[in-house]
C-alpha cells in the first residue's frame, strides 16, 4: 500500500511480528478501521536462515503477535525469508508472490486476500 510504513530492511521475524507490526497497527486508526471485527489466527511459517513460525491474532481492531506455532489457525502462509522480505519493503506484491509459487497459502483463502487491506 502506498504510504504504508515499512520495517527496517533487517529486521527480525520475531521483532517484526511481536513488537513491530502490533505498534504500527495500533497507532494507525485507518489499519484499525479496516480489521473492524475481524477475529483470526493466522501463521506465517518462515523457511531458510533466521526464519520459524510466527503468530498474529487479529481481534477488537488490533494485532497481537510471536512465536508460533498456534494450535488452531484461520489462514496459515509459508514462504522463505527472502520473500517475506521482499514483501515487507514492497518489492514484491503478495498476488505475484503466490503466483509465482514463492508464497504457499492453507485456510481461509477470503481472509489471505484480505491480509493486505487488513495488516499492510
């Protein structure tokens, strides 16, 4: 998205998921507004060097995040690092990811195509 902040270009998975991505959400009220009453689980599974499984629970208009693996989840998304990076900076958008098999998708597929209206 246009304008969106962006995470420092090395940042960690873990820092990105339990800290920073909570605190952007949480100061912008436009990403509030749109999880409205959104209620999720989801898992991003991280392969390759300085990866693993990472949880977001999206309720009451807010994220929170860390370390995975949930129990249950709603939408479940493996890629590698490389690719989570090149999405984070904008390089890459989430549909050509998935359309070139660098971004694997289980579960409800109407929220993954949400994701980037909801967190990005």
């Amino acid at each position: 998205m246009a304008g969106r902040p962006l995470p420092p270009s090395e940042i960690d998975p873990h820092e990105f998921f339990a800290r920073w991505l909570p605190e952007v959400v949480a100061a912008d009220p436009a990403r509030r507004q749109r999880l409205g009453d959104t209620t999720a689980t989801l898992q991003f599974d991280l392969l390759g060097e300085g990866g693993g499984s990472f949880v977001l629970q999206l309720e009451s208009g807010g994220v929170r995040g860390g370390a995975g693996p949930a129990e249950r989840v709603d939408l479940r998304l493996e890629l590698d690092v490389a690719t989570w990076r090149a999405l984070n900076d904008g390089s890459l958008s989430a549909p050509e990811a998935f359309l070139r098999r660098r971004l694997r998708v289980e579960g409800n597929f109407v929220l993954a195509l949400k994701l980037q209206l909801i967190i990005g």
